[in-house]
C-alpha cells in the first residue's frame, strides 16, 4: 500500500511553522514522521505513550493514538485517519507525550492544510474519533478483569486472619515476616541452645541396653530387644553314619542358631561356634556330648554317659550368630547324631 510520510521535527518549546498539507478523505496512507525536541535535544520516550489530538472546522474531534519508532531519539509516527481528514479546511492538532496514562508534556499546536478531494468528496460523514480512548477503555476492561481473577484466586481471610485483625494481603505477609524474623527464630534459638552433643550420646545408648519402649528407652536398647526376638525353624537332627576309610564327619552351618549336643562312639570332638573352637574331647561308648555351662568353663563340652560324668556340669545349649562347625572322629561305620536348630 502506498504510504506517504511528512517528517517534522518539532520543539515543544516553539511554534510550529512547517507546512504540512494532505488530501481531504485519504485513508491509511498519510502520516506524520515526528521527531520530538526539548531545544535541541531529542526527549527520550522510553516508558512513554505518544497521542495526536485534533479539532476539525466543524468542531468535530479526533484523538488516536501514536507509535513510538525510535524512543532514545525522540521519534514516532502518527496516522491522519479519513475522520481527521474529512473536512477540507484547516485541520488545528496537537502532540501529547504521556506516562502510565498521566499527560505530562504537549507540543504547542500546529495546522495541517487538508486540501479538498475532487473524486471522493463527501464520502465520508466528518464525526468524532477517539481511537486513543477506545484503546484505553479496552486496557482499562482487561485490568478490571485481571483483578477480578485475582481476587477470586487470593479468596476472602479466614478464621486466623479475622482473630488477628489481618485485612489485607500485604498485612498477611507482613505478619508472616515478622513471625519468621522473631517469634519462629526466637524458638529455634532455644532448642538450639537446650540440645547438646551429651544429650545425642545418651539417647544413643550403650551397646549392652536393652529395653525400650516407643517412647522410651535408648536406640541400642530398642536395637537389642528387636536382635533378641529368636524365632526358630524346625529343629534340626543329623544322624550319619561314618563311610568306610573315613573316620571324620563335619557339619557347618551358615547362620544364627543353637547347638545342643551329639552322641556317638567317638575318638574325638570339635567344635567351632563363630570362630571360637572347642576340641579335644575324647569319650568312649556311645557318650553324650553337650555344651557346659558350668561356672569354671562356660562353653567348654562335657562327656555324659553315667551320672558321675555330669555332676559337676549343667548342661544347656550353645547359640552361634554367623557359622557353626563340628568335627568328629571315630571308627569307619561309627554312628553320629548331631541336634541343632536355626533362627528364622
């Protein structure tokens, strides 16, 4: 489309004296080339709004809107309309320089000659224009909506913010902050200075506590008490019989359990109960082997086939954590039974 523009620079201190003519009802393709001047000085219009307020011969107005094209240089551009060009006389306008919707700087007015049209005179009924307001009723609809939104997002105060006489949003927020800037680290203070690193240790524990309940009681007292829960699987029995040219059997075992003794007709019996070994036990006809605990050897293995063998001992069981191993050595075809059990 063919475009026409007329550069001007204006001072917004002087009189206007250029001459500028259009054609009477020329649509979208005049326009005016503005390039605004404090003295010599272009006015930055960075942030700004540029208008162009007009008045035609028949006291009908006009009043649009303007594009800024070079802000830091002071330029922008403004359309002369078929309304403001609809009557062909003397055209009296005006530049209005505002910010956030507030006038804060005009040019002094100036004329434009609009020249009368042969072919399309009268074409154009001359009223009112008011571009610029239109656009500013539009912003000023979608800010009320915005706000609207927003204040069906925020809601209304509730129940503490009524108690506490908090009306508004920032008063929310300040209460907040000075909450966390006093009451809150106030109160961490205080834990702070109240714990210490003997208290950790002491609720810690010893590895020998036991005990313990869900609020009392120390962690190793509460370890412990879920350590000594023994659960057992079925109670474990091996008989065997020695094979020829053999005259050892060995069982191990991986695991927790307890061992409760062997019998047999044996030369000799070892024990190994997660490291710790027993041997060198000797016996004789189909004797009873079980774990001592008597006080002078605790763990140690007594040989039972008559009373007189057992009458410094009570026997019981011997529990292993990790393995278990027995050793046995007797004759080719001897028979061995060996009783155990293991933790589930």
């Amino acid at each position: 489309m063919a475009q026409v523009y007329k550069k001007l620079e204006i001072d917004v201190n002087k009189e206007v004296t250029a001459i500028i003519t259009a054609v009477q009802n020329d649509a979208s393709s005049r326009y005016l080339d503005v390039v605004l001047l404090d003295g010599s000085t272009a006015i930055n219009l960075t942030g700004h709004e540029v208008r162009i307020y007009g008045k035609k011969a028949d006291d009908k107005e006009f009043y649009n809107n303007g594009e800024i094209t070079n802000a830091t240089a002071g330029r922008c551009q403004f359309e002369l309309t078929s309304q403001a060009l609809a009557v062909a006389q003397d055209l009296e306008v005006q530049i209005i320089i505002f910010k956030d919707n507030v006038e804060i700087l005009s040019t002094q007015p100036f004329k434009i000659h609009v020249v009368a049209s042969l072919i399309s005179s009268g074409a154009v009924e001359s009223s009112n224009e008011y571009g610029a307001l239109v656009v500013l009723y539009q912003n000023l609809y979608e800010a009320y909506d915005l706000m609207t939104d927003m204040v069906q997002n925020m809601g209304t105060k509730g129940t503490i913010a009524t108690e506490r006489n908090l009306d508004t949003f920032w008063q929310m927020l300040e209460y907040m902050a000075e909450y966390l800037d006093t009451d809150l680290t106030t109160l961490l203070n205080q834990v702070l200075s109240e714990a210490n690193v003997q208290g950790v240790i002491d609720r810690l524990g010893n590895t020998v506590d036991t005990g313990g309940t869900t609020t009392a009681g120390t962690v190793m007292g509460k370890l412990n008490g879920l350590l000594s829960v023994k659960k057992y699987k079925v109670y474990k029995k091996l008989t065997t019989t020695t094979p020829p040219g053999t005259t050892k059997i060995i069982l191990s075992v991986s695991g927790a359990g307890e061992f409760y003794g062997l019998q047999g007709t044996l030369t000799g019996v070892t024990v190994i109960a997660d490291g710790v070994e027993y041997s060198n036990l000797s016996g004789g006809t189909n004797y009873i082997y079980k774990p001592s605990v008597a006080s002078s050897g605790d763990g140690l293995f007594c040989e039972a086939n008559t009373s007189s063998k057992t009458s410094n001992y009570s026997t019981g069981v011997m529990p292993f954590k990790d393995s278990f191993v027995v050793v046995v050595s007797g004759n080719t075809g001897v028979e061995v039974g060996i009783a155990y059990a293991l933790y589930e």
